[in-house]
C-alpha cells in the first residue's frame, strides 16, 4: 500500500467506529467467496471435458447433475452456466427455493439443520437418478454443507422421519464437534458415507464441493455421500457410549447401537469408486484469506490464527485473546486484527433463540469489558443455530451498554438466548441466507490507546 493512502486509512481506523470496520470485514469477506463468482473462476468446459483443478471430466454424453445442501441452487446454476445447459437432468435439494428454476432439474425444499419429508423425497430422487448408469455415462455431484440434514433417508424402512428429526436433534445439541457427529449420521443413512456415489457406479464421476468441515476431513461435508469412508461402525458405537447418546435415540434407531447392528460404509480402495473424482471449491481457508486481505487494505496490521478452533467456545475465546495480546504487542500503536476460522461448540442449555457465533461473542464481551477491543463472530451461511441472523458484534463498551438496558449476560448464556441479548443493542448480524456455507469467520480487532 502507497505510505500516504496507508496513512489516510489509519487515521479512519478508530475505536469509535471499530464494530463497523469489523462488519465491513465480514461482508467484504462474504462477497470474495460468492459461488458463482468461484464456479465461474474455477471451472472450465473445454474439449468434451470439464476442467475443475487438476481433474478433467470427460462428458461423453450430458451429465446428470445431483446438487444439495445450503449452495445446491446457486451451484446448480452456476454448472448449467459453465456447461451452456448442456445438462441432462437434474435433482437440486436445499432449504430455500431457488429464484429460479432450470428447465431440467426437480427442485426439492429439505430441511436444516433438521431433515423433512422433502429431504427424504430429495434423497430418493436422486438414488434413482444415478441408479443403472453405466461407464460411459456423467454424473456431476454438487455438495456443500447443510446436506447432512437436506439430503436424507434412513438405512433401515422402521426407522420415520419423526425418528430422524429426533436423531438429528439429539446430536445437534451436543457437545460433539461436526465430524463426529456425522460418523453416527453416515451409518444410519441409505446416502451418506459414500452410499450415493457407490449407487451411481460405474458412471463417471465428479463431485465438487464446498466444505463446512476441518479441510483435512473432506469426506465428513454433508456426511460424505459421494467419497468412500474412512470412520468405522465401531467408532459410532465407541462415540455414542462415551457420551450417552444411545438412550436419547429414538427407540428404531436405538436397537441398531443396541444389538451392534449398525451396516458398515463403502471404506477407500473399494473398486466401485474407481471412477469418482473430487474437487474442493471453496473452504473454511479461503474465507479466512478473503478476510485477512480486506483487513489488510484497510490498514490493520493483520494475523490469522491458525490454531484447531472445533473446540469449546470459552476455551476459544481465551486462546484468542492471548493470540490477539501477542499481535497487539508485536505492532505496539498500530490497530490489529486477528483472523479466526473453524466452529466453536457450544451445547444447547436453554430454550432461548441463537447460536455458537452470538454465544461466542457474548461470552468474549465480558472478557474485553473496558478495552478499546471489538469481537466479530459469523456464520457463512447467514444462520447462526436457531436465530434468524449470521452472528455478532460487540465491543468494550457492549457491557456496559447493557446495563442501563437490563439485559444479564450470565443468564443469557444460560438459557442458550444470546440472539436475544444482541437484537436488543441492534448489533446482529442479518446478512440472510447466503446459498454458501464454509464454517464460521471470527474477527478480533485491537485500537489499543482510545482514539
């Protein structure tokens, strides 16, 4: 950056206007990660073949197109885009309709984060749609996250959505981090844990997806309907014995734990996957970059956190802090800002309304009380938990604030209701539904003198 345009951005970089600069970060980061933007930039039609990476696709004959979870719309169009509608049919399954529909494609309305009768409609639809393909025929999956709840249907013909919803409840309001919830969600399901794409065997395959997991586990996005598994029947048992989950199922689901009778997932190395090909499109990482760069240009002397943040939000938000102190001291009179991925976890402790982002922040409130401090937490998918909003905002003055309002943190952390607490100061964050889904973006930003 030019010294006399960087100075001019410092000199805007107050404290007073810090939960501002902090929602700016969030948005800009929202827009470098659009879906279409990326399928448009990281996809290419070229000489009967579609080109995602270092994959190439042959397209004998026209693909069919699976597509569902939170960006299965957007994705869908995007692909018709880039392929100029050569498409031969089409199954799209998410939880808002599309503002408009292809020709080609069935559109199905499933549910999140807990599965409807039109995720089961949506899952078998698509089972039969892959199903008696042979070599020479295209299927193109388009995955992101949410599709664990939106692309359902059970193992077993006793176990009813009623019980499904149940089952999905349970392990939603646990403890358990996403990818050890989606081991219990693979092995009692006819699609995930690569079920679908063994159906769709021997025909070509291609998925391309947009993680909501660690990057490392690219198998457990939507619970992996597509990719072999690499997590056991024994590790489902093992999981939900250590956490006492089994008297909570529903009692169809129940007597599969019970008896050990779960059906083991298609493992890598089975041959039926010969075929299938994979590429990442989007990821928590690139939000993450997308919002150390719109830091960066604004002038904060900028860091990204890189440490494993699946963990409990307090101990988070902790960590955070001592990272956001180094950062502070390393670039002494200068405004920082630590860039933060991964997904807390925050278990459900009362009827109230929100989510891990907005109980983040609060808790993270109480923690920078007094300090020219602000924290961002946010969802990419512009649903945080059971609240209307993506995240919040506060500031070291947010406390404070509060109490001339009335509003207790204490006992809005108790009762799960951080939404609450955040609508009353108007520092949510309402982005709506975004049609992506890459985990979680955390923003911390430090003034340190008032100005």
């Amino acid at each position: 950056m030019d010294t006399s345009i960087q100075s001019a951005a410092l000199t805007n970089l107050a404290y007073a206007h810090g939960k501002q600069l902090a929602q700016q970060i969030f948005l800009e980061t929202m827009a470098a990660i659009e879906v279409r933007h990326a399928m448009l930039a990281k996809l290419i039609s070229e000489g009967g073949a579609l080109v995602a990476g270092g994959v190439s696709h042959p397209l004998i004959r026209p693909p069919r197109v699976v597509a569902f979870g939170k960006a299965a719309n957007r994705m869908a169009a995007a692909l018709d885009e880039i392929l100029g509608g050569r498409i031969e049919a089409g199954i799209a399954v998410a939880p808002a309709e599309p503002p408009r529909k292809l020709a080609r494609f069935h559109y199905f309305l499933g549910g999140h984060p807990y599965p409807t009768a039109g995720s089961l409609e949506g899952a078998q639809a698509a089972l039969e749609l892959v199903s008696n393909l042979s070599r020479d025929d295209s299927v193109i999956f388009l995955v992101s996250g949410g599709g664990s709840a939106t692309l359902a249907q059970p193992i077993d013909a006793s176990i009813t959505l009623a019980d499904l919803i149940e089952f999905n409840r349970v392990l939603v309001t646990s403890r358990l981090p996403i990818e050890k919830i989606n081991v219990l969600r693979k092995h009692l399901s006819a699609v995930k844990g690569g079920r679908l794409g063994v159906r769709a065997y021997p025909a070509q395959q291609l998925t391309i997806f947009i993680s909501d997991v660690p990057d490392h586990l690219p198998s457990m996005v939507a619970s992996g309907p597509t990719m072999p598994d690499e997590s056991t029947a024994e590790q489902a048992y093992e999981l939900t014995e250590r956490h006492g989950l089994v008297r909570l199922f529903p009692a169809s689901i129940r007597r599969f734990f019970e008896l050990r009778k779960l059906p083991e997932t298609p493992k890598p190395g089975d041959a039926r996957f010969a075929n299938a090909h994979y590429f990442c499109l989007l990821s928590n990482h690139d939000a993450v970059e997308a919002a150390l760069t719109a830091a960066e240009k604004l002038g904060f002397a900028s860091a990204i956190d890189p440490g494993p943040w699946d963990a409990d939000y307090q101990q988070v938000a902790h960590a955070n802090l001592a990272a956001l102190e180094a950062l502070s001291k390393k670039h002494q009179g200068q405004p920082v800002c630590l860039v933060v991925g991964g997904e807390v976890t925050c278990p459900v402790t009362g009827p109230g309304v929100g989510g891990r982002n907005q109980a983040f922040v609060l808790y993270a409130a109480q923690q920078i009380t007094g300090r020219h401090r602000v924290v961002l937490s946010a969802g990419t998918d512009g649903r945080d938990g059971n609240s209307p909003t993506s995240g919040a905002v506060a500031d070291g003055q947010t406390i404070s604030r509060t109490q001339a309002r009335g509003p207790d943190p204490a006992a809005h952390l108790a009762e799960s209701d951080s939404y609450s607490f955040f609508r009353t100061l108007g520092d949510t964050l309402d982005t709506g539904f975004t049609d992506n889904n890459v985990r979680d973006v955390r923003i911390w930003l430090d003034f340190g003198a008032a100005k």
